[in-house]
C-alpha cells in the first residue's frame, strides 16, 4: 500500500510538472495574443466571461488566471464589475481540462504518443535553426502531462483487491445532503493541497474511472473543487487593495452560490447529465469507464449554468462584496505592488500589463509634479503654503514606486517568458528609473521655489517670459512619453522626441548665458544662481525624457 501511494504521488508530480511545462510553453508562444485577447475586454459582460473562458482555456488552471485577475484589479487594469465576469468564464475555461483528460486520457491510448510527443518537443528545443522552442517545450510539457496521467490511472490499485475502502466509501454515501457536504469538503481540501482543481479533477477522474467512487460522490467532489480553487486566489489578495480583495470575495461567493442552488437540484442535475451522454451509469450494471465523460459534461454544464445565472447580477455581485470589504478611509501610507504566483501556473506576460499601468500612474504622478512646480514658480505672489511637504511625498512614492517595480519585473523575469518579454522587462526597468529621476528633478525645483520664497528673491517679468517656452517645450515632451508610454516609439515619433530635446538644449544654452550676462551687469547673483539651478534641472527633465523615448523604441 505504502508503495501504491508512493507511485500515485509520483504519478501526480509527473501531471502537474507536464502541465506547467505545457502551459509554459503556450504562454510564451502565445504571449502577444494573451495581451490582444485583454485588450478586447470591455465594460460588456459577455466579453468579459469570453475574455476569461479564453485565457483560462490558454493557461489551464483557473486558479493561475483568477490570481491574474486579482492583480490586474490591483493595479487598476480592471474594474471591479469586469473581473467578477472574467472570474466566471474562467470558471467556464477551466472545464476543458475536464474534457481532455475525459477523452485524450481515457479512451485513447495517448500515453503512446507521449514519448514521441516529448522526442519531437526535445527536437525543437535543442535546434535553435528552427526557433520553435516554444512549441517544443508545448510538446515536451504535453507528453509529460499523459505520462503522468497513464501512471496515474495504472497506480490506482483495482478496487476489487481493496473491499474494506470500498466499504469505507460506502459507509460515507447514503446519508443524503450531510453525505453531499462531505464529499464537497474532501474535494475542497483536495484542490487546497494539490494547488490546482486540474490536477484535483484529474485525480477524481481517475478514481472514478478505477471504480474507487460512484457518479454522485464524483460530482460532489467536483463541486468542493469549485470551492477550492478560490482559495489560492483569495490567499493572493492578502495587502492588496481594496478591489482586489473584493474581486476575490467575489470568486469565493459565486462558487459558492452555484454549489448551495446545486445542493437543492443534485439529483435531478446527474439524470440530466447521464440523459445528454451516452451510456447509462445509472442502474444494477454500471460501467465505471463512462465515468469521465459524465464528469467532465456534469462540471460544464454546472459551470455554464451558474454563469448564466450569475452574469445577470454583476452588480449585485459587486454590491454585496463591496459591504463585506467597505472602502477605506484616507490614504494608503505605503506603495507595495505584490507579484501573486499561482503556485503551479504562472502567467509573466500578463503581470506584465500590471507594470504597465503602474508606469501610467508613475507618469501622471511626475506630469502632475512638473505642472505643480511651474503653478507655484509662475505665481511669486501666491503665498506658499505645504508645497514642500506634498512634493516629498510624492518623491517618497516615486523612489517606493521605483523599488516595487523594479522587485515585480525581477521576479517576472526569473520565470519563463519569451524573448520579447524578456526585452521589454529591461525596458520598463530603465523607463522607471528615469520616471523616478524625474520625481527627483520636480521636487529639487520645488526646493528651489521655496528658496526664492524665503529668500524673496524677484525676477522681472521679462526673465519668466524667456522661461515659459522653454518650460513649455518640456511639458510638451513629457506629455509625449505619456501618451506613447508603454508602446513601441517608431522612427517617425524618434524624430519628434529628438527634435523637443534639440530645442530644449538650445534654449538651456541661451537661457544660462543670458543670466550670466545679467551678473556680470551688476544683477542679483544669488538670483541669478537659482535661475541657473532651474534651468539646469528642467534641462535635465528634458534629457530623462528623452531616455525614456529610447527606450520605448526596444519595446515590442
């Protein structure tokens, strides 16, 4: 027994590693159209399931794509309403596992094919002429998979050699609903201890299909998977922000909705079930390997019903979980941006769009410090107030904003991606030091506008006015980075930056000569000292900006 336990266990770690290797390597071949599938996502709900039907079909593992979608909440990708309806089609995605492991691994001889599935895979990997690493790694990851999953299926011992579980199994079915949550507690904390309900179901499958369990115990298993898989997501949701949280609640509630109207129609559900698939398990004569195509239909159908269902009430949804997690009041007083793994799947291209819109928020935040500077700088007769204070804030959130990001993109790139992943991590890298650099340019000039407020220093109005174009042609660059961040700069928009910068450059030039001049006529030096300081950090402003624009040109 020690023995079969020990093949089962290894049996299951040769499925899940074949999954992640598979999975992998589907992400890395398909990461740009992952992110065009995102990008069709709207405030309409039925994308919005379609959206996450399809993602999860991709990955496989809804677990791994709810703890995406956790995230993408918490950096404000998605709105709290779009992903409680990508969270149901996940739902709905996660069921082709079901499907595939019903028909591939049981009624074809698939292990078969495994070895040479994982010898043309290893081809593909070791030839770099054919740059089909990605596939060959899909291959590879696919042969893996139905090995593990042809062990799995020959460790299960008969169960005609084990009566006394069988009699355990039987003592625990007949007690009507109680037998019912039961059955749905060991198929919750089945999935909470593999970290996959597609491993979980491909372990419920194999043992109904070995004839450990009959269809009713299978099914309520099925549903406790259901329940389990939302545990990964809601662990992943711990310190991050509100609507995070409310998005995992709101997985947790409409698994959990599907299961209570379930417990009312149980029965009636498996006769409908066995009515719509061929071979009927209900009877005195049951054929245990019918089984899987009866679960596989049974999670489906009760997936797409409580969709449909559900899909109606989004807000109601959204409502209820937004009373459970009230917002908060004030500010946060830290920046944390966590990279939330889902243990057996993980999806680096998609967390990348959550560095993506962190970058946004960065770039509003150095845009609004700028435009704050040149407010106060422009207005010596406004009285200053906290201004000071506020701009160190805001510089500490940037150098934090900095440090987070940078962690997010290190951790991203420690796991597989494909090569132009892997080019826009280094890119993004160097976008947020210069974002950062620039928080540290604003606030310096705020210092400087504080000096000349104490010190009361004037300038006249023809000193400022030579200064508004020049500030103005750096507004001007930085609302350019803005609205091309995060996409490829071509040659034409290069041009354009290079061209801000050339004039930025020859403006400093004449500026800084002309207060210069100003001293050496008798003018106010420690004026003219700060005017210098000024036009040097805009100057520098200007270079960051251009630094960025560079880097944008290798983002693909």
């Amino acid at each position: 027994m020690f023995y079969s336990t020990l093949m089962i266990i290894g049996s299951l770690g040769l499925f899940l590693f074949g999954m992640k290797t598979m999975s992998d390597g589907i992400q890395k071949a398909a990461g740009d159209r992952l992110h065009a599938i995102l990008n069709f996502m709207t405030g309409n709900r039925v994308m919005a399931v379609l959206t996450g039907f399809a993602i999860t079909a991709i990955v496989q593992s809804s677990s791994a794509s709810t703890v995406m979608v956790v995230s993408f909440v918490n950096a404000g990708l998605l709105t709290l309403a779009q992903s409680i309806g990508v969270i149901m089609g996940a739902n709905i995605g996660t069921t082709v596992t079901g499907w595939i492991v019903a028909i591939l691994g049981f009624k074809v001889k698939i292990a078969a094919l495994a070895l040479p599935a994982i010898g043309l895979g290893f081809i593909l990997v070791l030839v770099k002429r054919f740059n089909k690493k990605d596939l060959g790694e899909t291959l590879i990851g696919f042969g893996l998979l139905f090995m593990g999953l042809d062990y799995l299926k020959n460790s299960v011992p008969d169960i005609a050699s084990y009566p006394e579980v069988l009699q355990f199994v039987t003592q625990l079915t007949g007690h009507g609903v109680l037998s019912f949550f039961l059955f749905v507690i060991i198929g919750t904390v089945l999935t909470i201890l593999v970290q996959s309900s597609s491993a979980a179901m491909a372990i419920t499958l194999t043992m109904a299909y070995a004839g450990w369990i009959d269809f009713p115990t299978a099914a309520a298993i099925v549903l406790g998977e259901n329940i389990g898989t939302t545990v990964t997501a809601y662990l992943a949701s711990i310190g991050t922000s509100v609507n995070a949280r409310r998005a995992s609640r709101a997985h947790t509630l409409f698994n959990l909705f599907g299961v209570v109207w379930m417990t009312f129609l149980f029965t009636p559900f498996l006769h409908l079930v066995d009515t719509l698939v061929p071979g009927q398990i209900f009877g005195a004569a049951i054929d245990s390997t019918l089984l899987p195509a009866h679960l596989a239909m049974f999670h489906t159908l009760f997936n797409i019903i409580n969709t449909f269902i559900c899909v109606f009430f989004i807000p109601q949804f959204a409502s209820i979980v937004k009373r459970i997690i009230p917002d908060e009041k004030g500010l946060p007083e830290t920046y944390s941006l966590k990279y939330m793994s889902a243990s057996i799947q993980d999806t680096p291209e998609l967390y990348l769009l959550t560095v993506k819109r962190e970058l946004n928020k960065m770039a509003d935040i150095v845009c609004d410090m700028f435009n704050g500077f040149w407010d106060v700088f422009s207005n010596p007769d406004k009285k200053m107030g906290n201004e000071v204070e506020e701009y160190k804030r805001m510089e500490d959130l940037t150098d934090k904003m900095q440090e987070e990001i940078t962690r997010f993109l290190s951790q991203c790139s420690m796991d597989n991606m494909n090569k132009v992943s892997a080019s826009n991590v280094y890119s993004m890298m160097r976008i947020t030091n210069e974002l950062e650099s620039i928080g540290d340019s604003c606030f310096n000039l705020m210092i400087l506008c504080e000096r000349r407020y104490t010190k009361k220093i004037v300038f006249d109005e023809e000193t400022l006015e030579n200064l508004t174009p020049y500030v103005e042609l750096v507004i001007r660059f930085i609302a350019f980075i803005k609205s091309h961040l995060n996409e490829h700069v071509d040659s034409e928009n290069m041009a354009v930056a290079v061209k801000l910068e050339s004039k930025i450059n020859k403006m400093r030039k004449n500026l800084k000569e002309k207060a210069s001049d100003r001293m050496q006529s008798g003018g106010d030096v420690k004026g003219g000292l700060l005017y210098i300081d000024v036009v040097r950090h805009i100057e520098q402003i200007g270079d960051h900006c251009m630094n960025i624009t560079q880097s944008l040109q290798q983002v693909r």
